[in-house]
C-alpha cells in the first residue's frame, strides 16, 4: 500500500472501531472524523490516485455513521457488530495488499533512464494476421536510454493504457482485466523525453523482445536498470501476438494469437518476430542517421548490438543471434528453443540460457503430466518427447562455452515484472526481488563484457549470490 493510503486504512480503521466501542460519541464528534477521512480520500486521490482495492476502506465514513447509531440500540447486538467488523477489516486489508500499486527498484546505473515510443511500419511485409494483403505489418516499440542525472522531468506510468493490455491478458490468459487495473498507478523510473547522456558520443543497444502474449513492458525491472548503466535498449510490441500493442496515437491493437502449440506450428510462426527484429535494426539503422524526434541521431553504436528476451522473444534472440551477424551476444529468459535447430557444436557466439527450476525439473513435470493424465489431449508420449526436445534443443545451444543459470524456487513468469503484480504470482520460496537482482546482474556483466569489453566478474556473481546454479559448457 501507498503511504497515503496506510496512513488513511490505518485512521479509518481506528475510528470505525472506536466507534463501535465508544460511549461518548455525538454528532459534532463524527462529523469531525467524517471530514478529516474525506479530506484524506482527496489527497489519496490527487497525489495517489483512487483504485477499486480500497473501495472498502472509502466506505468506512458511512460505516461510521451506521455504527455509532447501532450504539442506542440493544447491546447484544455488539457481538454481531464486532464480528461483521473484523471480517471487515480482514477484507478490506486483504485487498489492497494482495493487489498492490508496487515500485520497482530504483535503477542502479550512474545515469537516469529516458524513454521515448516510436510507430514503424514495414512497407516491404503485407500483414499476416490480415486478409487484405495491402495491409503492411506495422510495430510499436519503446525506447529506454541513458540520460543525465541532473535532467529532471516527470515519472511515466508503468502502463499508460491498461486497458486494452488488461483485455489482452484476459484473452489470452482467461485472467480478468480488473487484476491489472491498478497497473495504470504503477510509475516507473523512466521519464519522458530527455536528451541522451552526452557522457559518451553513443551507446551500445540491446533489443528485447517478450514473450507470446506479453508486452513491450513486462521486464520494466530489468531494461530500466540496462539503461542506467548506459545501454539504449529498444522493446519490440510483436503486434497481434503481443496482449496489445500501444501505438504512438494512442490507438491499439489486440491479441489474435490462438493456442499456437508443437514444434513444428512454433518453429515455423517464429519467422515473423525474426523478420519484426530485422526491420526495427534496419530502421534504428536509418534512425541514427536522421531520426524524428532529433534524439537517436548519431546516438546508437550499431557495431555493438545484443538481444535479450523471455519465452519466445528469447527464442527469438538465440534465433537472431545464429543468422544475424548484427546481433554480437543474446541472453534467452527461460524460453523453449523455438525455430531452426543449433547444431551439437552450438552457435560459437555468446549465450547465456537463464532457467526456472520449476521449467528444467523432469520429476516435476512427469509428475504434473500423471496428476493430468485423464485431461491430456495427446499420448503421454508426446510431452515426453516434447521434454527430450526441449532438452536437446537447450543442450546444443550452449555447447562451447554457453552460460546457462537456474534460479531456485522459479518458474516461466518470475523472469518477468508478474510476480511484483500479486503475491499469488509469486512461487513458494521465491523472493521476486531477489530473482530480479539476479537476472539484472548477470544479464549486465555478460553484455559488458561481450558489448563493452569489460570483465566478466562470473566468479564474483557465483559468490555472491551462492544459491544460483551456474553452468557452463564446454
């Protein structure tokens, strides 16, 4: 909770209870407790922002009146007050905790972070989730560089359109939109554009590319800290398989994406975030030649580009990093090796694989697979072939001197901002600021060391965070 909003839970949760047990209420007396809690609704309201979790709490003034008139009435009453009371405040405290309007980590790095959006349309590629073939692909993504310390501007909201992200999910994940609602109240450490740091005369870049049905700014936690430590990173929205992508006029567009499932299906649809990727280093090319905004101009080191991502964008990075030899090094959060196969002798080209314990646990998912067993679609032989494919597919791309880190008490999402969302997002036993330290601290040594010709201080990290399984191939 917000700190408005605990010292309001806090003051009106005290005079609702004082108002059950007191005998020297008068109406001058609530009436004064009234106006000092709605003064507090309108400061939480202006500086915080009202949201649907705290409704009730916002009704507690009314609960007052009803209350203190309960007080005339016969006392055995008290009994039933007190215990609707208590469940009361369970509830009302139970809310606004499990669905929190949480902060993020303030970036690390020596310089603030700026972002700015760009609309990119590919006249080259008709559509393919349209019809009308004269219907060309068309991208948002989101910019996040360095910018001076002393620059100051204002905060932007983590989300600034939940809505359509928030039906997105709902489609895509059968969650519903008023779990994300608060989102919109979450700011992040970004401002809206500043000027790039002129502490150097350009900067590495990184594209990141999320996972399918996720969103230019689901790792918030880790491309805020890039940036601070002097990278342009550069999200890509892959339109139609993303929950929604924001354009820059505000308008969107909202998944169509349909239970894409198997290798072959998978393997085959990952060309198109490939060719996404493709296009934005073209157009970031052109970009640092002339850009619109004036920003990017001469600004971005096209010599010294990496990739990271989660699920299938970080499928998509091993991908880019095999055939495109722009990308120099690619990290992959957790994702199935999607596409065309590596070779037992690996990509000879820096990869780090990042693993959730719950995703490379065999007995774990035989075990899920016998519990599902009369809901399975398909022969318990096909998810255990899909297990041995996965595995040698994982397996062949770090051979050689592949990085790959498993991360206990961690699953699919913990490498994304989803666990700061809920608590229920969160595994038993994960901490998931923990598990952002982590991927935020190796993630930046491995790209300065491949992109910035720094060390690569791996014996240090291994020490400090002892509890982290770190492999790598030979």
């Amino acid at each position: 909770m917000r700190l408005i909003e605990i010292i309001y839970a806090i003051l009106s949760l005290s005079l609702l209870w004082w108002s059950i047990f007191s005998t020297r209420q008068n109406r001058k007396g609530i009436l004064v407790q009234i106006e000092v809690l709605l003064l507090l609704v309108i400061l939480h309201w202006k500086m915080e922002g009202i949201r649907w979790q705290m409704a009730p709490l916002y009704s507690v003034p009314l609960l007052i009146v009803f209350f203190s008139w309960l007080n005339i009435l016969k006392k055995w009453l008290k009994i039933i007050i007190v215990i609707i009371c208590l469940l009361f405040t369970i509830i009302a405290i139970t809310i606004p905790l499990i669905l929190p309007v949480f902060t993020f980590k303030e970036p690390s790095g020596k310089y603030a972070v700026g972002t700015t959006s760009y609309t990119l349309v590919d006249q080259n590629r008709s559509e393919s989730y349209e019809k009308n073939l004269n219907i060309k692909r068309k991208l948002a993504i989101q910019v996040w560089y360095p910018a001076n310390k002393n620059e100051k501007g204002e905060l932007v909201p983590y989300l600034s359109n939940i809505h359509p992200i928030a039906s997105g999910l709902n489609k895509a994940l059968k969650m519903p939109p008023f779990l994300f609602q608060q989102l919109s109240l979450v700011k992040a450490h970004s401002m809206d554009n500043l000027h790039i740091s002129s502490d150097k005369p350009n900067y590495p870049v990184l594209i990141f590319s999320h996972g399918l049905t996720g969103f230019r700014n689901q790792n918030t936690f880790e491309v805020e800290e890039l940036a601070s430590h002097g990278y342009i990173v550069v999200g890509i929205d892959h339109t139609y398989d993303a929950a929604a992508t924001i354009f820059e006029d505000g308008s969107s567009a909202e998944i169509r994406f349909k239970n894409l499932s198997g290798f072959e299906v998978l393997d085959s649809h990952i060309s198109i975030w490939e060719k996404d990727v493709s296009f934005v280093l073209n157009q970031l090319k052109k970009m640092n030649k002339k850009d619109k905004k004036h920003l990017l101009t001469n600004r971005l080191n096209l010599d010294q580009i990496g990739m990271f991502g989660h699920s299938y964008g970080g499928a998509t990075a091993v991908q880019m990093l095999m055939k495109d030899n722009r990308i120099k090094a690619a990290v992959n959060m957790d994702g199935t090796l999607y596409g065309d196969k590596v070779k037992k002798q690996g990509i000879k080209k820096p990869l780090m694989i990042f693993n959730g314990e719950k995703s490379i646990d065999y007995k774990s998912y035989k075990k899920t697979l016998k519990q599902a067993d009369t809901k399975l679609k398909k022969p318990l032989s096909y998810y255990e072939n899909n297990w041995k494919e996965t595995t040698e597919r994982r397996e062949n791309a770090v051979a050689n001197g592949g990085i790959s880190i498993e991360i206990p008490h961690t699953s699919h999402m913990s490498f994304t901002d989803f666990p700061l969302f809920s608590p229920f997002f969160a595994n038993k036993g994960e901490d998931p600021r923990h598990v952002h330290n982590v991927i935020n601290a190796y993630t930046l040594n491995f790209f300065d060391a491949h992109l910035k010709n720094q060390p690569f201080r791996l014996n240090e990290l291994m020490k400090e965070y002892s509890d982290i399984k770190v492999n790598i191939s030979d």
